[in-house]
C-alpha cells in the first residue's frame, strides 16, 4: 500500500499513531499486502496481454489518451512489485527490520531500505496520480481539438517533474537535518504529507469536473456532426460518460481509505495519550482502515484496467503476427464504396466547403473514437453502429 506513514516509520523516534499502525500484526499486514499486490499484478498482466480471436481494439490514430492509459497501468504494475518486494523482505528477515528501530545504530542498510523502498512505492503511486490527471486534461483538450499526440512530451515532462519534485522535497523535510531526529514534531510530517496527497486530492477535485465537462462537449459534437441528436448519438455519450464514472468509482474505492485514516491518525497525533480509553473506537477504527488500504491500494492496477478495457477475457494470444490496421482499412473501402465523382460545373467554393466539411466530420470522429476507444464488447457493437462511424 501506499502511505506517507511508510516514511515516517523509517524515523527512529517515529510519532506514536505512526508506531500504532505499524506495529499492528505486522506479519499479517504484510502477507494481506503481498496478497493484493499479487494478485493485482497477475490480472493487470493478463488484461494487457492480447487475447485469441479477438480483433484489435479500433482506434483511428496513436493517441496521446491510449498512451496514458497505458503508462496508468505501468506506474500500478510498478507500485505493485515495490509493495510485494517490501513486505517479502519485511516478512523473511525480522532482524534486519527490527535495525530501524534502533536509533545509535550503526549499520545504515535497514534504513536505506526503508526508505528507498517507500519512496519508490510513494513515487509511483504518485505518477500515477498525475497521469490520471493528465488524462482527464487531455480528453477535454481532444473534444476541444487542442490536443494531438504531441501533447503526450509536455504530460512526461509535467508527471515525472512534478512527482519527483513533490517526493523529493516531502522526504528532504522530513529527514531534515538527519534521518535520526526527524518526527521532532508535526512541522517535519506535515510538508511531507501535504506534498504526498496534494495530487491525490487534486484528481477527486478537478476530475470530475474536467470529465463533466467533455462529456458536455461531447453532446455538442455529436448534434454539430449531422444537426440532430438521434438515439445512437446519445448512447454513445451515455457510454463515455459511464466510462469516466466508473474511473472515478475506482479510484474513491481505492483511495478513500488513506484519507479516512490519515484523517484520525492526526487526530490520534493531537492528543496528550492516544491509549486513552475514550479514544479506543478511534483507534480501532484507525487499524481497521490501515488493513483496508493494504488490500485496496494495490487493487487499483486491476480495477483500472476493467474501467478502461472492461474485462477482455482469459485466452491469451502470446504469438505475434502483424495486423492489419482497423482504421486504415476502414478508410480505403469507404474511400472505394463511397466516392463518386462530381459533375464538372460544381462551383469551386462548394466543392470546397465539403471539403471542410469532411475534415470537420472526421475530426469529430477521431475525438469521439479516442474518449471510447478500449472498448470490447457492447461499446464495439455501439459505435459500428453509429452515424458517427459509418463515415469511415
């Protein structure tokens, strides 16, 4: 799992909600981690794999959103291998663990692991926030025709700067001056939990808002596309509306829980002696949502892959052969079926205007067809039968 509490363990005078939660059945906190990452890793994989018989999903040109989505799935697989290589070690060698703890202690190693096993985890975790962001930029931008697969350098440069900037600069307070006498108080933890949520947050703020929003200008496209709005047209923006509930469903359900819990640790933090009795249901409750977040932060690589792809299917197809290119195909036979020559008195700024005309239909498509495409089954059947397809 992934929780700013990671790195403040590594703290020899660690604060007391911190010693709480990670000296709670540490063995069985691990293996549940070790479990979920697991099998999260596996299904991720296999979702990705292609699959037999099956045709390859249409997409009109290499977009910058088919890009994210997948680069979403790689920092998930990576986070994932960070979770299960930390607690494996944690689980086979106790000793070397337990060196954390001691703070005049000489051999460096247990520390080094500690941290740079959390920041891995955390700096993963936290680029795959920020390409969650980018992507819901880079839908709205797409509709709007302001996006292209350029785009995707300057969405590199935004998610790796500023993942690494934020962890670098969380851990350098923390750990100020020494590894040894961080955790001197909250003006230590708080900068560097504030630098890890900060894009958390900012995906359940500014998403749902960027994806109402293209959806809304999804409709306009597809009533400017022929001037009506028929059942098909809407169908499909009901699906890409779905499509970016389910993906905002994913994410609340596997983070909720490190912000409920980093809500009554602090809590806990504030008061004189948080083994009080009146205090026992907050803790408890404390414990309950850590071993949650163990289980469900490592799901989210899974869980995403079913929003984005639904679920494509057991049979895996590991040989590789070339494939035709739906959207090249799809264009040469509407260019033989559907073009017919013109009368030579056409006036020139006619013939003109349905030129642009063209290029204005395909443009919607291609915006419509990369906010949709992954999609396997019913979206597949869908969009065929759309007007907005039956142009290519």
């Amino acid at each position: 799992m992934a929780s700013p509490r990671l790195e403040t363990y590594c703290c020899p005078n660690r604060d007391a909600a911190t010693q709480l939660v990670m000296s709670f059945q540490p063995d069985v906190f691990c293996g549940v981690c070790i479990g979920s990452a697991s099998v999260s890793l596996l299904l991720t994989i296999l979702q990705l794999l292609p699959k037999k018989g099956q045709s390859p999903r249409k997409m009109p040109k290499a977009s910058s959103s088919s890009t994210i989505l997948l680069l979403i799935s790689v920092c998930d697989i990576l986070g994932g291998l960070g979770i299960i290589f930390r607690s494996s070690v944690w689980l086979g060698f106790p000793g070397f663990i337990a060196n954390i703890s001691a703070v005049n202690g000489t051999d460096m190693w247990p520390s080094a692991f500690c941290v740079g096993s959390a920041m891995w985890i955390q700096l993963l975790y936290s680029a795959g926030f920020w390409w969650l962001f980018c992507y819901a930029v880079d839908s709205y931008l797409v509709v709007r025709r302001s996006a292209g697969l350029s785009t995707i350098v300057l969405y590199h440069m935004m998610t790796w700067g500023l993942a690494v900037m934020l962890c670098v600069e969380g851990i350098a307070l923390l750990y100020y001056p020494s590894l040894s006498s961080c955790e001197n108080g909250l003006e230590h933890a708080i900068p560097h939990y504030i630098t890890t949520y900060a894009p958390l947050l900012l995906v359940l703020v500014v998403n749902p808002i960027l994806f109402r929003r293209t959806v809304s200008a999804v409709a306009s496209l597809l009533k400017g596309r022929q001037g009506i709005y028929t059942e098909n047209e809407r169908r499909l923006g009901t699906e890409i509306q779905i499509r970016f509930f389910k993906i905002m469903l994913v994410f609340i359900i596997c983070w909720s829980s490190n912000i409920i819990n980093e809500s009554l640790l602090f809590y806990l933090e504030m008061q004189p002696d948080i083994n009080e009795m009146p205090l026992k249901n907050v803790r408890s409750a404390a414990l309950i949502t850590w071993i949650i977040m163990g289980v469900l932060n490592p799901m989210q690589g899974f869980l995403f892959t079913l929003a984005f792809y639904g679920w494509t299917g057991w049979r895996v197809d590991l040989k590789w052969r070339k494939r035709e290119i739906p959207w090249e195909s799809m264009s040469s036979s509407t260019v033989g079926e559907n073009t017919y020559p013109s009368p030579v008195n056409y006036p020139s700024n006619l013939h003109d205007s349905k030129k642009i005309s063209t290029t204005d239909s395909q443009q919607t498509d291609e915006a419509i067809s990369m906010l949709s495409e992954g999609n396997t089954s019913g979206d597949d059947r869908l969009t065929r039968s759309s007007p907005i397809y039956q142009g290519w």
